[in-house]
C-alpha cells in the first residue's frame, strides 16, 4: 500500500463537510465516554506533532485559532479540555462549546445551533411534523428520543438504575441528572452572574430573568414566559385537559409532578429526609424549601425590592404585586389572581370538592392547611408558642399574627390610602371597599361577598351542616361566634 494510501486508511474524514456533521456527530459522544473511563488506550507517539491540513471549507477564524493535535490512533484532541474524537468533523462540532459559535440558523425565528441535527429537531417546531408514531396508541413525536420515553409507559421498563439509591428510570438522560443530585456536579454556569445548575432548562429559566424576555405566549389570554413547560401547563387551563390519571383512585391532573405527590398518598412513602432533623416527604422540592429553614438562605431575591425568600412560587407571588399581572382567570366568576394554586383552591368554592378528609372524623377541608388545624383539635397539640406571654397554638401563622399584637407591627398595606393592618385577610376585606370585587359567589342563589368566610356561613343556611358543635350537651350551630356566646351558659 502506497503512503497515500496508508494516509486515508488513517483517517478518512480529513476533507470537512456540512452534510458530514450529522452522521459523523453521532459519535462524538461515545468517543468522549471511552477516553473518560478508559476504554481506548491513548498514547501520543512521541515527537509526533499536529498534521498540517488544508482549512475546511466553512471554519471561522475563532475555531481555527484551536489547535488541533493528530494521534497515531486516529484522535483529534481538544487543547480547551481533555476531550478526544475520532475525527476532525466531531472535533470542530465540540470547539463550538467553547468559542459559542452556532452556523446554523433558523430561517422563521432567532434560533441558532452549533449541529444541523439540533436545527432539524427544532424546525418541526414550525412545520408541525412529528413522524415518530407509537404503535400501541395515538402518540406521536417530533423527536425519537421522546417516544422512547413515552414506549416505556406502556413496557413499563427502567433498565437504567443508579448505584447510590436504587433509583430507576426509562431514560438514560434522566439517570445522567439524577446522579448530579449524588455528586453535586452543577455544568450548567450563568455567565453573567455565579448561578449554577444541573439541568440546562433551569439555566435557561434563569438567563430570563437577566434578559427579561418573555417569548412564549398563550394565545388565549395573552400570558407570557420565558419557558415552554411552563406555557404548556398554563394552556392545559384553557382546555381543562388533565392527562395524568391515578390508576387507583379518580384523581387526575395537568402535572405529572402533581400525579407523583398524589401516588405517594396512597404507598404512604416519603423518601426524602432531612439530615437535621428526621422531617420526611414524598416530595424533593418540599425538602429544599424545608432546609431553608434551618440554613435560613434565602436564593431568590426581588430585584424591585428588598424581599427574599427560599422558595421560588413565593417570589413569584411576591413579583405580581409589583407587576399587577393575574394571568390566572375563573370561568365561573371572573375572579382572577396570580397565583394557580389560589386558582385552584377558588374553583373548590364553585364545585364544592373538599379533598383533605380527616380519619377520625367526618370533617373534611378543600385546603390542606385548614385540616392540619382541625386535626390538632384530635390531637391537643399546639407546638408553637410565643416568647412575650405563652400563647400558644397549632397554627404557626396564627402565631405569627399574634406576634403583631406585641410588635404593633402592621405588615400589610393599602397601596390607595393610609389603611394598614396586621392581616392579610383584613387587608384584602378593605380592597374590596375601593374595588368593589365580590368574588365568592355562591351557586345555589347568586349571593355574592367579598369574604370567604361569609360564602362558607352562607352555604351551611342551604345544606343545613352546623360544623360547630357545644361539647357540654347537644347544641350545635353554624357560626362559630354563636357557639362561644353560647359557651358562656355554661360557665359557672
């Protein structure tokens, strides 16, 4: 064999193509996986410098300026990191990552990419087509990658598991992120400020809060985001559509996060602990805001104010004062607010859904919050206690408001006149003065108020439920007021 020849047999992707990036990208990532465990020997025979070659056709003067060393093996190295590929067309793809340089670009939008494959994915964004078809149901994808993860819905495989907790899942890249919860690692870096992230969707999220764009919009109701879950949840209240089902009782949702902390209702399984001081949940992100109070961090931070807080959904809350937006709208009444899950606590005043049922007796509340209270009732327990005159009680916003009596403190604000007061609720029956709003109707006969509690006294005159009960003799009644003044017979 002639020494040309023997030169191609070395490596045969000498000559650079466009239409070779697609194929030949496939295998940058097992190149990087066998040098980073070792699979491949690598050894640079000494003396042996970079080959000379002539530029491809369609390389930038940034990547050129990377030096490109050639091995006995038929290795590209990277001199920006240890990366190692078999040939020069997966070497330039992955320079991209670090002189940011994304030839192609999108013809109907902004979007730019540093592989044609990824260009390909996002153009059936435009063109609608989704040829990956399931052959069990009427599921279709745009993306190969996406119905395999579907595929497993119905196999109910998990062949992927980590070595650390036993966890399992379907997808490869779903185990790849559950690891960085073991090691920490954190790749995805702002580079305008020192946020870091395991997953590039939270990265994405996060840059929009630097740019403050907002290119994603429901067509309905003209509501805005910078991330597409979070549009695709938003419009799933529009068509009421509610995909994920329990398969053991009739509890159905938009949110698979919600169907996943609805499940571990019935296993009773709470996986996640913290460290210092045993608390357990079913669910991560109610871990992390729980350590919050015992690191006392507050990440997010209102850039109009000085508020901060350890959970996300509270400075968003916190955002819509500033903005005034109430993206969330009932189509019973028109009553409109910020926040989806108020939305979705309001919806319960129109259907009447009480979900949280007590197991001792036959109360049941259509917030959480309201049976934890009842049920410390059963229980006596009253955990939070004042320091200035031991008041006590099971209800630490109770506590808190009690708090302001000694503090004078009057926290919320009327933002039309001087008005302020030490509760919200308070706050919110005074707005109603200026605004008019009576949002809680009642749909037995129109009866309209600006109080929640006065619909739930009203609605008790149609179903005839007297909830407060004298625990002295048979009396029982609707209004807890009229209970305590009827207590007073019976005190001595």
């Amino acid at each position: 064999m002639d020494e040309r020849n023997s030169e191609v047999g070395m490596d045969d992707h000498q000559a650079y193509h466009t239409s070779d990036e697609t194929s030949s990208s496939k295998k940058l990532d097992t190149g990087r996986e066998q040098n980073k465990e070792g699979d491949t020997p690598y050894k640079e025979t000494s003396g042996v410098e970079s080959v000379d070659h002539p530029h491809p056709k369609g390389r930038t003067g940034q990547t050129d300026r990377l030096a490109v060393k050639r091995t006995v093996d038929s290795r590209f190295v990277c001199t920006e990191c240890d990366y190692r590929a078999a040939t020069r067309t997966n070497l330039i793809i992955h320079i991209r990552k670090h002189t940011g340089e994304k030839p192609y670009k999108c013809d109907q939008c902004d979007y730019s990419a540093a592989q044609k494959g990824n260009l390909d994915q996002h153009m059936t964004k435009h063109t609608g087509e989704k040829k990956y078809k399931c052959d069990e149901c009427d599921y279709s994808a745009a993306q190969k990658g996406h119905l395999d993860r579907h595929m497993a819905k119905h196999t109910g495989e998990k062949p992927f598991m980590c070595g650390e907790c036993g966890y399992r899942t379907a997808n490869m890249s779903s185990l790849t992120r559950h690891m960085r919860t073991h090691t920490g690692v954190k790749p995805y870096k702002c580079d305008q400020c020192d946020y870091s992230t395991a997953r590039k969707s939270h990265l994405n999220r996060h840059i929009a809060k630097h740019t403050g764009e907002k290119p994603l919009m429901c067509g309905e109701c003209g509501y805005r985001t910078a991330d597409r879950s979070v549009l695709t949840v938003h419009m799933k209240t529009h068509i009421c559509e509610k995909p994920y089902k329990c398969d053991q009782c009739n509890y159905s949702t938009a949110q698979k996060g919600n169907l996943d902390r609805h499940i571990a209702k019935h296993t009773g399984e709470k996986p996640f602990m913290c460290g210092e001081c045993g608390y357990r949940t079913a669910d991560r992100s109610a871990l992390k805001s729980h350590m919050g109070k015992h690191t006392g961090v507050k990440p997010y931070k209102c850039d109009h104010c000085d508020y901060s807080t350890a959970q996300k959904s509270h400075l968003d809350r916190h955002l819509a004062k500033h903005t005034g937006e109430k993206p969330f709208m009932c189509g019973e009444c028109g009553y409109r607010t910020a926040d989806r899950s108020y939305l979705t606590v309001h919806m319960r005043t129109h259907t009447g859904v009480k979900p949280y049922k007590c197991d001792q007796c036959e109360y049941s509340a259509e917030r959480k919050i309201y049976l934890d209270r009842h049920m410390a009732k059963h229980t006596g327990e009253k955990p939070f206690m004042c320091g200035e005159c031991g008041y006590r009680t099971a209800d630490k916003r109770a506590l808190t408001v009690h708090m302001r009596k000694h503090t004078g403190a009057k926290t919320c604000k009327c933002d039309r006149c001087d008005y302020s007061a030490a509760r919200k609720n308070d706050l919110d029956l005074h707005m109603a003065k200026h605004t008019g709003e009576k949002p809680f109707m009642c749909g037995e006969c129109g009866y309209r108020t600006a109080r929640k509690s006065d619909l739930s006294r009203h609605t008790r005159t149609h179903t005839g439920e007297k909830p407060y009960k004298c625990d002295q003799c048979d009396y029982s009644v609707t209004d807890k007021r009229c209970l305590k003044k009827h207590m007073v017979t019976h005190a001595p």
